[in-house]
C-alpha cells in the first residue's frame, strides 16, 4: 500500500514537473498577451512577439528561412513562447494586464514602424532585449535572434531585468 501511494505521488510529481516546461515552439497568432505571458511565466520562459503585417514578404521569408527551420529542429523549445501579432489586424487585444486595448495602440507603444519587428518580452510585457527590425537573411538574422534570445533568458534571471532606453535596436540590415 505503501509502495503504491508512493509510486502515486512520484507519478503526480513528474506530470506536474512536466507541465512547467514550455510548450514546443511553434508560430501562433496572438489576440491574449495576458494568457500567453502566463503560459511563459509557467514555463520560465520569455515571451518573444513577432510583429508582422499583411503582404509583407520579408515576414514570409523570415517566417520560411528562419522560424519554422528553427521550429521544427526544436531550436526554440523550452527557450521561449513565440507568438506573432499582425499589425494591420483592426479591433482590440488582451493587453499584458488583461485590458482591452486596440491593436495600433499596443504596436505603437513598441514603436513598430516596418515588419517585421522582433522584441523579446518579460511577463509584464517590458522589453527583454533590443528590438530586431527589418529582414535581410537568414544567416545574420540567426545570429541577431540567438543574442537577443539569450539576452532576453539572463534578464529574466533574477540578477537580469528589462532593457530600458531608448534606441538600441538590433538592425538585420547591417
């Protein structure tokens, strides 16, 4: 009897541990910030947010030649919870706090002015590494990504924080 509740809670405890990883990556659109900086939160992981608009063919490249590449060798996993935003998308979203906000007021607080733009995130929504702007590649952009990914994992760290300033972008057009 012994034996079996132990076996029990070692059971719950491994599925338990296992639902705190974050999910494998993937590109999902994203109306909840809220519900998504929770999953990340869980997970432990930034939220990265892929500004991307309608018609843009640098976003279907850096989508083609980088994301789903490093989406299906696991690159990403248990790294961050990627989600991505159109910005020519009308109507409101659920903002970090859970309020109702409209789309272009949430874009412009993140001075998105081309796509796509990509910004790595803490829970609160507060800008882990500098913003990677344009596409021009994916050999640069690989590199660009890692070091904001990496920057963005030792902010949330508790000897890390966000990035406060003002312009330090990363520009994939160098």
């Amino acid at each position: 009897m012994k034996k079996s509740i132990s076996l029990l809670l070692f059971g719950l405890m491994f599925i338990s541990l296992g639902a705190l990883q974050a999910e494998p990556a993937s590109l999902r659109q994203t109306t909840d910030l809220a519900a998504d900086a929770a999953i990340a939160k869980r997970a432990g992981v930034p939220l990265m947010l892929i500004f991307s608009a309608d018609n843009c063919i640098y976003c279907q490249r850096l989508e083609s030649e980088v994301l789903n590449p490093g989406i299906a060798s696991g690159q990403f996993d248990n790294r961050v919870l990627m989600r991505y935003l159109n910005i020519d998308a009308g109507g409101k979203i659920n903002d970090f706090d859970g309020s109702r906000i409209r789309n272009r007021l949430f874009v412009s607080r993140y001075e998105v002015f081309a796509t796509p733009t990509v910004v790595l995130l803490n829970h609160d929504g507060e800008p882990l590494a500098a913003p990677i702007i344009g596409y021009n590649g994916a050999e640069k952009y690989q590199q660009l990504i890692e070091a904001a990914i990496t920057r963005a994992q030792n902010g949330l760290s508790p000897l890390g924080g966000p990035l406060h300033a003002g312009n330090n972008s990363y520009y994939s057009t160098y």
